[in-house]
C-alpha cells in the first residue's frame, strides 16, 4: 500500500520551489537511515524511563520471597504454612498448593491487563510522558499500602494498584524508548527496559534475603514498601522527561517544535529525512480513528499476530514462574530458607548478566541469531532439568548435594538463555514493528496478552506442580522449543530497519507478504 500525501510545507527551503502540483510518495531516506548519534540527553532520558523496568522486576521477584517467609504465611496464609509444616504426608511437589497464595501474586496482573487497555487511550490522546507518570504515581501507592497492610484484603488492593502502574508503564516506556532511540542503536536502548527488569528483580532478591534475617518478623513489610523507592525515582524523573518526537508531532500544531526535538536528541541540525518520514506517518496515522479496529485489517496481520504471540510464547517459557516462586522451587528440592533466598539472588544476578550481554550484541548479531542461541539452551536446560527431578527427588525425598546443585546450575544456564533471548526481545520486538498508527492499540494488546498469560500460568503453576511434578519443567521446554521454531519460521530480522519503514520486512518476507502487498485499493489521497 502507498498513502500520497501532499507535506509541502515539510519540505526543505531548497525544495519549496519544486513543489509546485507535486504529489507522489513519502520519502524521507533512500537508504533506510537516519543522521544522528548517541547524545548524554537521549541517554538520560532513557535511562529515567527504563527505570518502569525496574518496578516491574521488583515485584516480579520480590513476591516469591516474601511468600516464602514463615511470619508472613502466618500473618495471611496460616492454612499454606501449617500444611506444609505439620502434613508430612504431602508431597514436595504440593506443599505451596493455595490458590488464595497465587491469588496474592496473580491479582497484580489482572489489573495490569485491565489498566493496559486503558492507557492505550491515554498514551495515544496525551502522550507517553502522561502514561508513565500515571503508573508511577500509582505504583507508588501500591507499595505504601502493602508495606502498611494488616490484612488480605489491604494485602490484595495494594496488589491491583501496582498492577495498575505496571499496566500504565509496561504500555508506555517501551514505545518512549524506541521512538527516543537513534534507529542503529534501538535494540540496545530498548533492552534498557528488559535489563532494569532484571536490576528490580536481583535488588528484590537480595532485599528479601535480608530481611528474612529481621528478627520480630517484620522483614515482609521493608520487602514490600521498598517498591516505592524505585516507584519515586520513576513518578519524579518523568517530570523532567521531554516528550518523544513522534509524539510531539502527533499532538503540537507546530511542526518546528517536533523538530526542534528531534535535532536535540538527535545531536545534528540534519535530521530532514527522519523527520519527513515521521510527518507521513503521522499524517497517516490521523486517519486511523479506531486503532484497535483497524490493527484487524488484512494489511496489519503480522504485527497482530506478533502482538499476541510473542507475550505469550514469553510467558510459557515458564521464567516468571522461576522468578515468583525461586525460594518455593528451590525450598521443594531441599534447600533450607536462606539458601533458597540466596539461590533466589544467584538467578536475578546470571539473568541481568545476560540481558546485559544482550544489550550489547543484539545490534550487531540480529534479533533472530539471538532467538534461536536461547532458545536452544532454555530447552536443553527444562529437560535436564525435568529429568533429575524424575530421578532423584521423588514425592517425599529430597535432592543429594550434589544433585542439588547441578540443579541450580542448570537453572541458572536457564536463566541465562532467557536473559539472552527471550526477556529482552521479548519487550523490543513488538515496540518496534507497529506503524504509528496502531502502535499505541498494537502495544496494548501486547502488554495485555502478556499480563493474561502472567496471570493464568502463576495462578495454575503450583497447582501444575502438584499435578505435574517434574513433567512441568517438561511442559514449559516444550513450549520453548516451539517458539524458537516459530521464530526461525515467521519472524523477519529487524535490525537496523527505521521504524517508520518497518513496512518493507513484512513485504519482503516469504508467507506475510501475502498479507500486507494486497493493498492496492487502499491507496489514499489527501
């Protein structure tokens, strides 16, 4: 499909007297790129926004230590706590079975999908900056009133309002980071989010950790209300947070203020052919008044299907799991408290040591290369895995040292493969496909299938378990190994591609240019 728009006034003062009844295609670089380099301003501004990561980590990892903790199952979950102490008939596998336990991490992320459908709106009416001040301020609050709580019922509340500021900045900070970031370094910007989640995550571990240790056992209460550090940092920051280029232009009636933005982060004068390039589609973009009615149409049949598929193969892989329940797992092969809270910290530290790695490769190897290298260790990593617990544990025994830890180890090169692979370009694949357009509505659904899928596998993982027993780590490597053949399949190299010309890869590749070059009758004229 090709839009003609007429955008003279766009045009450089050497082309103003050739505009004269011009009328023909959108081109702003012939060769896919764009003038600028890495600025300290672009750089502070994605590192301020990267830090929604970090709140989103924290409570993914500190909810299965807090749970794990002996004063707080007596506080709220006393039935968990006297099954597991006083049933030595249970089984390893089912001792942590409650669903009112899961309850307390899953209700997060019913409330985030909620919210992500609401901030898609916001985030497309008013900007990203608006969006992520609207999570931190009410992540902030979630945090005060966990930190604070006396029973379930504050325990759960405080849990739906940090779900509400995840869903607002899970939608928001990966969009902010890939429309701020210069096109040959978007990966690594972006996977500044997934890497701030892994800071969360390890900073939670090591949290609980040491406050497993209070005596009068009121660690739980820091464990939680230390969420709202990081939660000031963001609410605070994104005050001084300039807004994106692409958002500017979308809601200012004066061109030159988006670009006078775009020249600032860019650190060049020369940014025509990017800016061209970001009118048109906004230009486009104006047309579209139902963005989630329109991402259904034919010609955005890739990006929903990746909206929808990447969230979800994400969640399969069974990492959050292995996050929220660490101490649970590690406590089910025999570990003693402190040691599961310390195996708990020994993950968080080999994932952000990954995703680092990541960050600094995922430019120059592609996104696919990366894919296919974790997902081959992930898999190998569940069956080993899957395999020892089979073998050696059982419904009642308890893992030799040294079993125990080749089990870690082999959990930790899991870990790894996912902080490679998965865990970043889970989050930047979806923030760089979508047009403009959709791209608020596409980001929407990615957030929200990914919450759903959050919620579904931590509400049934102990159950699964239970059930299960070791075939669960069999459950989830399949599910890897069907992903990282979907990707090979179906998922074209991004990499070095403009965002605003992702167009072209869809067209190019073998089975979804079928979809979007049937489009001819959808030629526009403004």
């Amino acid at each position: 499909m090709y839009t003609y728009i007429k955008h003279s006034q766009f045009l450089l003062p050497n082309q103003l007297e050739k505009k004269t009844m011009a009328v023909g295609p959108v081109v702003g670089s012939e060769s896919g790129k764009y003038n600028g380099r890495i600025t300290s301003f672009v750089v502070f501004s994605c590192m301020v926004a990267a830090t929604g990561g970090i709140i989103f980590g924290y409570d993914i990892g500190i909810s299965g230590g807090v749970t794990s903790m002996k004063p707080f199952l007596l506080k709220f979950f006393p039935d968990v706590y006297n099954k597991r102490i006083k049933d030595t008939k249970i089984s390893n596998y089912c001792k942590f079975d409650s669903q009112l336990l899961t309850s307390f991490t899953s209700s997060l992320y019913v409330a985030g999908l909620i919210a992500t459908l609401f901030a898609s709106p916001v985030t497309r009416a008013f900007g990203r900056k608006p969006s992520i001040l609207i999570g931190g301020v009410t992540f902030l609050a979630g945090a005060v009133l966990g930190g604070a709580a006396y029973n379930i019922y504050m325990l759960i509340i405080g849990r739906v309002l940090l779900g509400v500021g995840i869903g607002f900045t899970n939608q928001s900070v990966p969009l902010y980071l890939s429309e701020m970031a210069p096109t040959r370094y978007r990966g690594a910007f972006n996977m500044g989010f997934e890497f701030c989640v892994g800071v969360g995550v390890l900073a939670a571990n090591l949290l609980n950790y040491g406050t497993e240790k209070i005596k009068g056992g009121w660690g739980w209460r820091i464990s939680l209300a230390m969420a709202a550090f990081p939660a000031s940092i963001l609410t605070i920051g994104v005050l001084f947070l300039p807004e994106t280029p692409n958002s500017l232009i979308q809601h200012d009636t004066d061109p030159n203020t988006a670009k006078k933005m775009l020249q600032k982060v860019r650190g060049t004068d020369d940014v025509h052919a990017e800016f061209n390039d970001l009118v048109a589609a906004n230009e486009t973009s104006k047309t579209i008044k139902h963005p989630f009615r329109n991402i259904m149409k034919r010609k955005y049949r890739p990006q929903l299907v990746m909206s929808i598929l990447i969230p979800f193969f994400q969640q399969v892989t069974g990492i959050n799991v292995v996050s929220f329940y660490a101490p649970i797992l590690f406590r089910t092969i025999g570990f003693g408290e402190s040691a599961s809270l310390m195996s708990a910290v020994v993950m968080g530290l080999v994932g952000l040591t990954t995703t680092f790695i990541s960050l600094l490769i995922v430019d120059k190897l592609g996104r696919r290369t990366i894919f296919a290298i974790g997902g081959v260790q992930m898999f190998i990593s569940q069956m080993l895995i899957g395999s020892i617990m089979a073998a050696k544990l059982g419904d009642h025994g308890v893992l030799s040292k040294g079993y125990g830890l080749l089990v870690l180890v082999l959990m930790g090169a899991y870990v790894a493969g996912f902080g490679l692979s998965w865990g970043p370009l889970g989050w930047l694949i979806p923030s760089e496909i979508f047009p403009l357009e959709i791209r608020s509505a596409g980001q929407s659904i990615n957030v929200g299938v990914g919450f759903l899928f959050i919620f579904i596998v931590a509400q049934t993982f102990l159950v699964m378990l239970c059930r299960l027993r070791s075939g669960t780590f069999f459950f989830f490597g399949g599910w890897v190994a069907v992903m990282t053949v979907f990707v090979y399949l179906f998922l074209p190299e991004t990499k070095n591609v403009p965002i605003e010309k992702m167009d072209r890869i869809w067209k190019q590749h073998w089975f979804w240019k079928r979809y979007v070059c049937e489009d001819d009758d959808d030629v526009e004229f403004i």
